[in-house]
C-alpha cells in the first residue's frame, strides 16, 4: 500500500512513453528514465501524506503486537 501510488504512476507513464517510442520508432533508452523519476516525485509530494500515515499506522500495530508477547 504505501509503494503502490509511485509504482502505478511508474508504470502508467512507462507505458505511455513505450507507446510513444513505438509509434516515432524512437530507440533511446534514457527517454523513459527522467520522464518516470520526474512522475514519481511528484507522486510521492502528492501521496506522501497517504504513504506516511499507512506506514506509521502499520509501525504502531506492529509495535501493540510485540508489546502482548
């Protein structure tokens, strides 16, 4: 849940620009790299408040858990 936002976005703008590359016949390997890692910051500024409170809530239960032992 928390790396799922980046990895959609990842893959959403792979696609688009695999298709891009595809339909221009354009071969270049580095297009796909700034374009997705441009994608994936912005989704992280943008989901960070949903990444961070899964990733404490899940810390918390973690730690009940090891308390009832």
């Amino acid at each position: 849940m928390v790396s799922g936002p980046a990895l959609i976005v990842s893959m959403i703008v792979g696609l688009i620009i695999s298709i891009f590359q595809a339909t221009t016949q354009i071969q270049e390997q580095t297009l796909t790299f700034v374009p997705k890692l441009f994608a994936i910051f912005i989704t992280i500024i943008l989901a960070g408040n949903f990444m961070i409170t899964v990733l404490l809530e899940f810390t918390r239960y973690v730690f009940r858990m090891i308390s009832q032992l």
